[in-house]
C-alpha cells in the first residue's frame, strides 16, 4: 500500500531530519545510561591496571634482589678462591724456604765431614 501522504522533497528531507534527531537522542539516553557502568568499568580498568603495574614492580624488585644475591655470592667466592691461592702460593714458599735450608745445611754438614776428614789426615801425618 502507498503511502497517503503526498511525499514531496521537503517531507523526505524533515523526516529524514527527524529520524537522524531521534538517533542523536537514542544515542544520547544510552550513553547517559550507560555512564555510572562507564566510569565503573574505567575504575576496574585503573585498578587492574595498578595492580599489574605493582606485580611488574614487585617482580623487578625480586629479580634485582636476585641478581645483587648472586653477584655478592660470586664476590665471596672470588674472595675464598684468591684467599685459598694467597694460602697455597705462602705454603709453596714457605715449603721452598725449607728445602733450600735443608740443602744448605745438608751442604754445610757435608763440608764439616769434609773438613773433618782432612783435618785427620793431617793429624796422622803430622
């Protein structure tokens, strides 16, 4: 069935008007509705954002402590390694020191029965 109404240029154009400002205003009320659930859900995004920004901290602060356990704990192992090396290297001198007295006095000894000996022979020809 047609419409009744004669359907001129400037009735399509104010209908069309109207319908595009009943849009506007539907679309208006809902925003307007939706609003309080808006800023309700903008609040919950805040939130969880925070709260993942404060885990990604808490995790940095972790890896950091971490990292800084680690760094003094190889510090501490250096620190025992060179003190065991300064150790060994006094124990090698030390051992080093010994053997050159014992050789000087093994020479020196040797020399005494030397001198010992010869002071005899003398004796027995003399």
């Amino acid at each position: 069935m047609k419409n009744a109404r004669d359907n001129q240029l400037t009735d399509r154009r104010s209908a069309a008007a109207e319908a595009k400002a009943a849009q506007l205003e539907a679309f208006r009320a809902a925003r307007a509705a939706a609003e309080p659930g808006q800023a309700a859900r903008q609040a919950e995004r805040a939130a969880i954002s925070a709260a993942r920004e404060e885990r990604r901290l808490e995790r940095d602060r972790i890896k950091q402590e971490e990292q800084a356990r680690i760094a003094s704990e190889a510090a501490e192992r250096e620190a025992t390694a060179q003190a065991e090396a300064r150790a060994e290297a006094e124990a090698r001198e030390i051992a080093e020191k010994a053997r050159v007295a014992r050789v000087i006095e093994d020479e020196a000894a040797r020399k005494a029965e030397r001198d010992l000996r010869y002071a005899n022979r003398k004796a027995r020809r003399g």
